[in-house]
C-alpha cells in the first residue's frame, strides 16, 4: 500500500499502521480515510499530502 507525506511537517501517513490518534485501523487505504481526516501532528488536511515515492 502507498504511504502519503504532510507536505507541511513530514508526518508519513502508513495505511499498515493506520491512525490511532483518529481510530483509523492498520490496514486502511489513503482513499478510504474520511475526507475530514487531518494530520496527527499539524492538523494539514488530505489535500496537503503527497504520495510518497519508492
């Protein structure tokens, strides 16, 4: 699964580690996130992230 980068402070979205700050599952993919869903660290939203390369 891709993983997707804050453009804003680095923070790596991993959809194998999910989002425990926001109850997001391990497992769950980039577009299946809520579109509200926002950065654990600086609060950037779905829009301030790229996919990260490699």
């Amino acid at each position: 699964m891709d993983k997707w980068e804050c453009v804003i402070c680095g923070y790596i979205y991993d959809p194998e580690q999910g989002d425990d700050t926001a109850d997001i599952p391990a497992g769950t993919k980039w577009e299946d996130l809520p579109d509200d869903w926002a950065c654990p660290i600086c609060g950037a939203g779905k829009e301030d992230f790229q996919k990260v390369e490699g």
